[in-house]
C-alpha cells in the first residue's frame, strides 16, 4: 500500500509511534534532530505524548494530524515531537506535571509547548479540530502559542520561569514536622467511602477507575477496624470489574478503565 506522506516515525520501534508515521506532520522523535531544528530556527517546539491504548490519542490523531491544513500550520510554526509514554514514561512524569500545574488536570493525549531548549511554557491535553463546548479549536491554539512566542517573549520567559520553579518544588521533599496518627486511614477511609456505588461498585460515576489505592486503604481500614462495610465494598467492586467488560474474558487481564458507570465498555 502506497503512503502519501511518511515521516521520521517510520523508523522507530514503537507501535504507536509508527502508528503516526504516515501523517502529514513532519513528526520527529524525542533527540537531538528535532532540538537542533528548534534552536537553529528559533522555532517552538510541540511535543505531544500518548499511547496505544488511549481512545482520545487516537481521535486527536484522525481530526488534527491526519488533517492536511492543520498538520500544515503545525509544520509551519512549530518542530512536533511525537512521544510513546510506555517508551518514555520520564519525560511523561515531567511534562505531565508541568500541564497539571498550568490547567490543573492532566491526561492523554497530552500537548505541550516548549521552548527549543526543552523548557514548557503552555500545555493542554486534547484539543478538538475547532472550536467545540467553548473550548478554542487546535488551529486558534497552534497560532496563538507562535504568536506568543515570537511576539510576547517576556510572557513566554516568566511562564517558563514559573513552571520550572513548580517542577523544582515538586522535586524537593521535606520531612513533616508532624506525627503521623492512625486516625487519618481511617478518617481518609470514611470520607472516601461517600463518593462510593453501591449498586455498581467502584467510585463515582463515568468514567469509572480501578483505584487500587482506595480498595487497598478500605483493606487496611477493615483489619484494624473489622468493619465489615469496608471489605464488602472492595469485593463487590472486584466482582463487577470481573463481570463486566473491563476484563478481558478471553485473554485475561484487565482494561484501564471503563468509559461507563457499569464496567461495561473500556476505552477502546
């Protein structure tokens, strides 16, 4: 099969780097190529991180990079690097962090805009093709960052001056000048309890996560405790995620997460 466009990624080993090797962004991998370019044309660079697995990776993909017109714009004022964050889940934890302090929420796919040294200085997670529910569409995004780039570069240097200092207070741990008290699992345990399903188990509504270190506190909570409302709780939920579409029945395992309150449908 004969392939319009083919870029950098067409080399690399990972699945869902290749995955995007026939777009129409002039995709770099994560290495010096890519810096080069960036410092040698003063441009910024995008960087944009997912995985296979991730359902809004793969929308992201077919609304924005395989769109000509925008993978044109993106080619025009930016250097794009394409990141598997199960290849580089390093780069991930920084970046990610980096996106959370600037929006406060993060998730994947996960865009972020960098300077040519590296240094972020905007972020965001998905951004649909136009504007959609209020939020600006990923072409009215590309034009702004360059244009604050090139234009407001004062903006640009205390964005990133503000960043790296949250990254470098994230990076610093300091001992708690207080005791640590047995009452706050349980307290912790209790509080947590309210958001819980009863008829469906696990937390909260849709979308619905396996959060491993809620059912392990409950645990912990129910031997100290032997309520047995606690241990009722995480059974339940493991019976549903078990029963439900979460788990794969024929090759075993089970999925991220689940995109309803059911455990019925996983991010396909």
């Amino acid at each position: 099969m004969e392939h319009k466009h083919t870029n950098r990624l067409i080399h690399e080993t990972s699945p869902y780097l290749i995955q995007h090797a026939h777009n129409p962004v002039d995709w770099y991998p994560w290495g010096e190529e890519a810096f080069h370019k960036a410092k040698s044309e003063n441009k910024p660079i995008l960087l944009s991180i997912g995985y296979s697995a991730c359902h809004w990776c793969h929308v992201m993909e077919h609304e924005s990079f395989e769109d000509e017109k925008i993978a044109a714009l993106m080619n025009d004022l930016f250097v794009n690097i394409k990141v598997d964050r199960e290849e580089r889940p390093d780069l991930d934890e920084v970046y990610m962090n980096a996106v959370q302090m600037l929006t406060g929420r993060g998730g994947w796919p996960m865009t972020v805009f960098l300077t040519p040294e590296g240094k972020p200085f905007y972020g965001g997670t998905y951004f649909p093709p136009e504007d959609r529910y209020g939020v600006p569409g990923f072409p009215k995004i590309l034009s702004g960052v360059a244009n604050a780039y090139r234009q407001k570069t004062q903006d640009v240097e205390k964005s990133v001056e503000q960043i790296l200092a949250g990254l470098k207070r994230m990076a610093l741990s300091t001992g708690s000048r207080q005791t640590f008290s047995g009452d706050i699992i349980a307290q912790s345990a209790e509080q947590l309890a309210q958001a819980y399903d009863a008829d469906h188990g696990g937390l909260g509504r849709a979308p619905k996560f396996p959060n491993v270190g809620v059912y392990e506190l409950f645990l912990r909570h129910y031997q100290k405790s032997k309520n047995n409302r606690f241990l009722e709780m995480v059974t339940h939920t493991l019976t549903k995620m078990a029963q439900g579409g979460i788990y794969d029945h024929l090759g075993g395992g089970f999925h991220r997460y689940s995109v309803d309150e059911k455990w019925l449908v996983p991010p396909f």
